[in-house]
C-alpha cells in the first residue's frame, strides 16, 4: 500500500550564531492512510522538528531541509512552491500543537477563528463554515457550543482549549493529523477524554496520525506503529505489538524500564537511564548512544549503525540480534523478561551524607504513629475575594481551599492528587504560609504557624522548603548555580563564604552534580540537572519539611526516575517528611506513603498508597485511577466514565461538589454534602455511598 505520508533520509539543519546546527539527520517514516503513527523518545531528541518539518513550518524558525525528501500524497513537499504548501497547510495536513494558547489568537474569538480556517480554504462561505464551526465545536465535546463560539481563548479552560484546537484543525476534513504532545499539559481524566476523542475521529474521518509524545502508555493506547527517535536519529521502528513485546534498542529498552506502573513494586528503586541526552553542538562519534549504553563496545564508539531489518522490525544497533537472544536465553520472550536481559543501568547511587560532608540522620524503622504529626491543618480555608473594579471587591469569592482537615506524619511522604482546579498548589502555599490562611489553623512541630508574627514566620520558614515544578523559572538565569544554591545560606546563617562554598560544593556531589559546577549559569544544564539544583538549595538549610509541587511533572520519563529516586535517597538519609504533589498517579503511588485526593477545594479520600490504588472508596478516584494509561497494548483500559471538567469554585454545586460528573449520584448527593469520615481503618472517604 503507497503511504500517505513518506520522509526519506531527512536532514534538517537550523542558522545559529555558532553556525550551522543539525538538528535532525537522515530519517526516514512513513504513514499509511488510516494509521496511527506515534513518534517517542526524550526531550531534544528531534521529534518536534521532524513534525515541523512536514508542513515546513522549520522555515518560520530558522530551519532549512539541507537534504532528504518528504512526499505527501505524491507531492514532494520540500519543493512544492510556498502558495501551493498553504493551501496543504490546514487543508490536508492539519496540526494540533502542545500548547494550545499559541494556536490561537488572543485578540479573536474562538468562532471567529475556526469560521476563518474554513473560509480561507474555500470549504463554504461564512454562513456554511459558522455552521460547520458548531457541529464541530460539538463533535468535540464542548457545551455550550453557541456560547463557546463568542468567547476568546483566554476565558477556556486547558481542556476546552485543546479540544477547541482539534475542531479546528479538523474543520477542513484534512487526511493527515500531526498532534504535537496534545495532553502533555492536562490532567489525566482530560487527557483520558481528548485520546479517545482522536481515536473517534480518526475512524470517522479515516485520518492518519502522527502523534508525538514521551507518554509511553499513550503510545501503547493509540500507536499502530512506533518511531523512537534519541538525539535526532531514528533509533528503532517497529509496530506497537513488537516493539513492547520485545524492544530491540538498548535506549527503546531503558524508556519501557523507566515506565512506573500501578504495578510496579514500590519498594524497589525506579529504573533509569544514566545520563542525559546530547548536546547537538556536542554529538558523540559513533552511536550516538554508546555513551549511556551498558552494552556499548569499541565498535560503538566508533562506528555509527544504519537501520537495518532485525526479527521483523529495524533497529540501529550493532548488537540488537545477540541482545535479544540473550533476553530470550535470559528470561524468555515477552514483557516480564525484557526489563531483566535488556536492562540499560539503574540511576547512579549519590554518595553518602558522611562522605559528601553532611549530616547524617538515622532512618526509623518504626512507622509513625498518628500522635507524631509534623503538620496539623484543621479547618483549613483560603478563598479570593472577586474585585468588580480596581478597589472594590464583589460578594463572590474563589472558594481555592474550602474546610481542609488533615495531618502529615513525621518522616512521611504525603501525595496530594487532584485535577488542575482542585486547589492542591494553594493547599500547599498555605500549609507552608507562603499565603496567608482565610480561616483555619495550621500547626508545625507544635507551633501554630497561622498566629505567629511575619518575623517568626520567615524564621519557622527555615525548617519548611519548597522544589518547582519549573527550575528554570525559579532560578535568577544572571546568578552562577553556586550562588543560587548559597543564597539561603546567606539569608539564614552566619557562615563566611569560604564555608559556603564548601557546603555548596557538599550539596551539588550530595545530587549527583559534579562541584566544580559552581561557577556555571542555570542555562548551561538540562532540566533534570536543574532540578537537582532545585533539590540543592531545597535542602541546603537541613530543612524538616520539604513541598514539591509537580516537581517531575515536566521531565522527561528515564529523568522523571532519577529525581524521584534522588528525592526518596535524600529523605532517607536526612528524615525529611514530603508533602508531594503531582497529577501523574503513577508517580505518586511509588513515592508516597499516603495519599489525599482533591476536588474542587475539599479533600475526598485519604488513605494509605497501596490501599488507595486497591480500593479507591470515591467516585472520583475511582475515575482519577481509571484515566491512567497502561504501556501494554495489550491492556486497554475501559471506556472514559468520567465527562465534563471541574466546576467553578466561585459557584461550586450545591451537596456533593462531585455530583454534576458522578455516575451514581443520587438525590441525596445533589442536596446533602457528605463529610470525610472513616469508611475503613485509616482509609477516610466524602462520599455518601462509598465501597471498595
């Protein structure tokens, strides 16, 4: 069968004032009419480009096709005239981006600019294409449909938004559908909701997908067919059947051990890759992956491997045969054997506190009891007031965090769970008092943090330190590392600067950085090395307690596991206790040892990890468990029951927040607000009909 979509030997090389950058080089993918190609691999490993690359959306940024060809339908796109290409752009090859705000106009309603798309492609005139936005506009899920067209992309929510982008995208019945990481950015029931969306519309419109993600689950749900992609070079192809049965690669390998399942076994360290990715000014000879390979040889090093045809499936590697027939001598085929016989490496051991000159606390082996609570938050309120004009506030308030009770355990790791809305950020800035408290009480080691004066508090605030979601944003990009990592030192202790670089230099070795860093600028890493440095500055007061909001949500699979096995080395040897928040449940299962759920400000479930995941007593966790992708094809999760998005805390729903997307919600759901009480010893539900 001819493909749709076909790129031969593809190089693609971006201006830069260090000169000439090769971005991509030689790939090659091809898409059949109908299928669902998904494209994986690491942050800068060139996936977004090869994407760009195929409606020549390089050209706006720099980039040139310096050799290659890509065919589209029997038309060569890298010499097709610009005028012909834009009416191909939008028409029949459509593409939804990452983040869908820089889709859209902000100064232009969202009708407005779907009406435009449609028009501009001569598929009907005005009256036809408004039509046509609603129906679509409706096919997508969106209520309201005729309200949504009047509004600006600013006054939708994340999901709406990128439900509102695959609409237009789709406006124009295009065949082939390049979506860029398209849930990256929402939480999981969403992402749950706009897969299945796709997976509707491709069949209906008989699209071909192009799908790129670093989500190995959402591969295994929607990919016919895999390209795994690692420092601008295909590194193995293969459909999704083989290449999760069996990976061929030694990286394909290492991103599948990097995986955390609902399975995997949480007392055990997470795999990962060592290492990170390349810089492209700085590739290494031969495969560019010996580096981080625990199988790398001479020839390695030397000599780089072309895709060749192994078992079915090509894969760049010179031993990808007696790798795999090791793996089947070793373990056997399938799943259960790969992880153990194509194993890459483990995250590198940081070096003990005594050896990187810190000290060292002596891990209980006794469980906390509930008597020894670090945190007590009682009645916990923080609502913003609504302003009509610059100084006059309204009636109505931001319900962010609405009568929140519950403790953190001395030594623990609490995950706080939720979609974006529910309040789990505020949660944390207020129980840290990095914003003030509407009502409520919040006590730390015995002391009350919500009464104490401004200058006790910035003192407590010592013993309570907080890891980013993005550090990058947190850090002054005009400040060496050294100096980032020193600045709490300087605010809160009288060391001189020559014992300030010392403990700088202690802390970096402690993350797994080298010290002699110190004088490097924070563009100058990776985002998993910033987030050790984050990590660094987190702990260099010796802290007590330590927020981490999202602070894996942004990385990479293979570092997401280095960070989280550095976080959970440090609270060991230092007894720190977490309060952890993040959207990935997965992630959380592994690193916590309770969990709360949040909705729309309240706290519905609390239990421990494992009791959590095996018998969710809410709806809503149940729903939350449910969204999880599963990086086995051959395990489909069930049908999306939970519709809608999280209502608005100005004016939440009267009885259960949770009823307006419940499944089995009753008259007595609507009118009576359950509390949180204990359904099962240590295992608390705010639901009127839990069960397990």
């Amino acid at each position: 069968m001819k493909p749709l979509l076909d790129i031969q030997n593809l190089t693609v090389n971006f201006a830069t004032p260090a000169g000439p950058l090769t971005a991509i080089s030689d790939v090659s993918i091809r898409i059949r009419q109908g299928e669902t190609v998904c494209l994986v691999g690491e942050s800068g490993s060139g996936k977004t480009i090869t994407s760009k690359s195929v409606m020549r959306l390089i050209e706006h940024e720099n980039g040139a096709i310096a050799s290659g060809a890509i065919d589209f339908d029997g038309q060569s796109i890298v010499t097709m005239p610009e005028r012909k290409l834009r009416e191909i752009r939008g028409r029949k090859i459509a593409m939804v981006f990452q983040e869908p705000m820089a889709a859209f106009d902000p100064l232009y309603t969202i009708g407005h600019q779907i009406v435009e798309t449609i028009v501009e492609h001569k598929r009907g005139n005005r009256d036809e294409a408004r039509k046509r936005a609603l129906v679509l506009l409706r096919r997508v899920g969106i209520p309201e449909p005729e309200t949504r067209m009047k509004q600006y992309p600013g006054e939708l929510s994340g999901g709406m938004l990128q439900r509102a982008m695959i609409a237009m995208a789709l406006s124009c019945e295009p065949e082939l559908l390049i979506a860029d990481e398209p849930t990256t950015a929402l939480d999981m029931t969403i992402q749950a909701q706009i897969l299945q969306l796709l997976q509707e519309l491709k069949e209906e419109f008989n699209m071909a997908i192009l799908l790129i993600t670093h989500d190995l689950g959402i591969a295994a749900e929607m990919a016919d067919r895999v390209v795994v992609m690692y420092a601008g070079k295909v590194v193995e192809q293969a459909s999704v059947g083989q290449l999760f049965e069996q990976p061929h690669h030694p990286y394909t390998a290492g991103l599948l051990q990097s995986v955390t399942t609902l399975d995997s076994d949480r007392s055990a360290k997470l795999y990962s890759i060592e290492g990170a990715i390349p810089n492209l000014f700085e590739l290494p000879s031969g495969c560019r992956f010996h580096p981080r390979c625990a199988h790398a040889t001479a020839r390695c090093a030397a000599e780089a491997p072309e895709l060749t045809v192994v078992n079915g499936r090509e894969v760049a590697c010179w031993h990808a045969e007696e790798l795999v027939a090791a793996a089947f001598r070793t373990a056997g085929s399938g799943p259960a054997g790969r992880s153990k016989a194509v194993r890459v490496t483990e995250a590198p051991q940081p070096p003990k506190p005594s050896e990187a000159g810190l000290p060292e606390t002596e891990p209980s082996g006794a469980k906390p009891s509930d008597a020894d609570n670090l945190f007590e938050i009682v009645h916990l309120r923080k609502h913003y007031p609504i302003r009509k004009g610059l100084f006059q506030r309204g009636g109505a308030s931001v319900r962010a965090v609405d009568d929140v009770t519950f403790q953190i355990r001395r030594g623990e790791t609490f995950g706080l769970v939720g979609e974006s809305g529910s309040g789990k950020s505020t949660l944390g800035r207020v129980v840290t008092q990095l914003e003030r408290a509407t009502a409520g009480q919040v006590t730390f080691g015995g002391r009350a943090l919500t009464e104490l004066p401004e200058a006790e508090l910035r003192e407590a605030r010592k013993d309570m330190q907080m890891i980013f979601q993005d550090p990058y944003g947190s850090m002054n990009p005009r400040w060496r590392i050294g100096d980032i990592i020193a600045e709490p030192l300087s605010i809160h202790t009288d060391l001189g600067a020559r014992e300030r670089r010392e403990r700088v230099a202690a802390l970096l070795e402690r993350v797994g950085l080298n010290p002699a860093w110190q004088e490097r600028y924070p563009h100058e890493f990776s985002g998993g090395q910033r987030q050790r440095i984050g990590i660094a500055r987190a702990i260099a007061l010796q802290p007590a307690f330590v927020l981490a909001d999202e602070a894996v949500s942004a990385l990479d699979v293979s570092v997401q596991a280095q960070i989280v096995n550095l976080m959970q080395e440090i609270q060991q040897s230092l007894g720190l206790t977490y309060l952890f928040i993040a959207h990935g449940l997965h992630v959380v299962r592994h690193i916590s040892d309770r969990i709360g759920v949040m909705y729309l400000g309240k706290l519905v479930e609390v239990a421990a990890s494992e009791e959590l995941f095996l018998h969710p007593a809410h709806p809503y966790t149940k729903a939350l468990i449910a969204s999880i992708p599963w990086p086995d094809p051959g395990r489909k999760r069930e049908s999306v029951t939970l519709r809608g998005e999280i209502p608005s805390p100005v004016r939440p729903p009267s009885g259960c927040r949770f009823h307006t997307r419940c499944p089995a919600a009753t008259a007595l759901c609507r009118e009576s607000e359950p509390e949180l009480r204990e359904w099962s010893p240590g295992h608390q539900a705010a639901c009127h009909f839990p069960a397990g």
